[in-house]
C-alpha cells in the first residue's frame, strides 16, 4: 500500500478519533472528508470503505475502556467506586436497557442506511436538524438538572435516553448529539448525559463494527489491512485526547457552540454541493 493511502487512514482516523465523542457526528465528518476529499472508495471499494469507516470506531472505543476503565469494570463488580451504594449505583442493566432501541433498529435498517443515507446530501439535513435538537435541549431542559451522577440514573430514564438514541442511526445526526440531548431534557446534567453516553458507545460501536465485518468480510481485501490498522491506531490515540478534553468542557460550553458549529457547517456543504 502507497504511503499516501495510509496518510489518508490516519486522516480519517483523526477525524474519527476527534469527534467521536463530541455532538458533531463522527460518521458525518468521515463522510464528508471522504467523499469530498479522500476517495478511499477508489482503491477500498464502496462497501469496504463503508466498512472502514465503522470498523476504525472500534479505536475510539478502546480510548472509552482506557479512560473510564473504573466504571467499566464497575459494571460487572470487579471494581467498587469510593462513595458508590452497594445496591442502588449504576449497574449492567441500565446499559442493556439503554442500549436496545438503536441495537433492534438498526440491525433491522443496517442495509437501508449503508445503500441510502452514507452520502453527504444526507448528511447536510441532520447536521442541520441534529443541531435545532440540541439547541432545543439546552434551551427548554431542566434548568436544574436532578441527576448529577450516574449512579442517580434510574432505569426508565436510561431506556428513554436509548429510545432517543435511535435518531443517531441517521448518519450525520450524531450519537453523541442526540444521546447527550435526550439526557439533558430528561433531568441529567451535562457531565452525567455524556459519561453515559460514553459508555453505552461501547457495547454499541462495538456490536456495529462485528455485523459489518461479518456481512461485508469477502469483499474485504486484506492487502488493505494496514489500511485497517493503521485507522484504528490513529482513531484510539486522538479519541483518548478529546475524551478526556471533551469531558472537561462540555460542563462549561453545553450543546449550543456545538450546534451553532454544526449549522454553519451544513449550510457550507448546502452551498458547495447545491451551488
């Protein structure tokens, strides 16, 4: 592989890896630097390039494991944090219940959103409409937010974050983004909405990454797979960075600057492409 392909991985796993976890949609950005600028599906072809594009997310999820490692091992009792009540703290199942909205729907539309919204015209109506979501969270949520810990998060409250989730199968909308504007509507702090979110990426990402490599593995050419790896590393290293930059302020900004971003954004994209 030339080495301007592999500049391009660590491009995208820089994309990747930097707004993962921040409400501006990932997998919007990666399409947007791909199909405007990069072109992997040149030489990867379009399914594999796809593929990619969901498989190097598995790095920032490592960087969610790396960082919040406590917590994670919390949630299968090998790990008691200082302070946390031994009954009544955030376990396994509010992950379970969070997570199984966008896990039933989007294994039931994966084919329809790999053929139909992985292309930048879609992409430039959710960042649009992602953004009015999160303007709107900020503006008629809680103004005093009555969980403060993931601990005080109950079960209906994760479950109905998880049914908001399932906007984010929209390519462009952003997990992040909608999952951290559902929390904050529902009684949630911000710091609390994102450290949730965070970590119901994991089993999500993860399971996303599995279907796909499964149902795209032929079409995968493995003289492409430092293209993979070298993705993967590039997405782990710039994710554990804005995490941990990310956490720290997102409690000071709120959701606004991020939608104010994305609408400028979009209306730069409305512009080049329907102009």
């Amino acid at each position: 592989m030339e080495i301007i392909e592999l500049i391009k991985s660590i491009i995208l796993g820089f994309v990747e890896g930097m707004t993962e976890f921040a409400p501006v949609s990932s997998t919007g950005h990666m399409i947007i630097v791909d199909d405007m600028w990069l072109k992997t599906q040149e030489f990867l072809g379009e399914s594999s390039a796809n593929t990619f594009k969901i498989v190097i997310q598995l790095g920032s999820i490592l960087a969610v494991v790396v960082v919040m490692w406590k917590r994670m091992l919390s949630l299968v009792g090998l790990y008691h944090i200082k302070g946390q009540r031994p009954h009544h703290h955030f376990n396994l199942l509010h992950v379970i219940v969070g997570i199984i909205p966008a896990g039933i729907l989007g294994v039931l539309l994966e084919d329809f959103i790999d053929k139909h919204l992985f292309g930048i015209k879609t992409v430039i109506f959710s960042l649009f409409f992602g953004a009015l979501f999160m303007i709107a969270a900020d503006k008629w949520g809680p103004k005093r937010p009555k969980v403060h810990s993931l601990d005080d998060l109950s079960y209906g409250q994760a479950f109905k974050v998880g049914l908001i989730q399932c906007l984010s199968l929209w390519p462009g909308f952003s997990r992040s983004g909608a999952t951290i504007s559902g929390g904050v509507m529902l009684g949630l702090d911000h710091r609390t909405a994102s450290d949730f979110t965070f970590i119901m990426a994991v089993p999500i990402m993860a399971g996303a990454s599995l279907v796909s490599l499964l149902k795209h593995w032929d079409e995968i050419n493995f003289g492409d797979m430092n293209f993979y790896i070298v993705g993967f590393i590039s997405a782990f290293v710039f994710a554990l960075i804005s995490i941990k930059f990310f956490l720290k302020l997102i409690s000071k900004v709120k959701l606004v600057p991020f939608a104010i971003y994305r609408i400028i954004l979009a209306i730069i994209l409305a512009i080049i492409v329907y102009m």
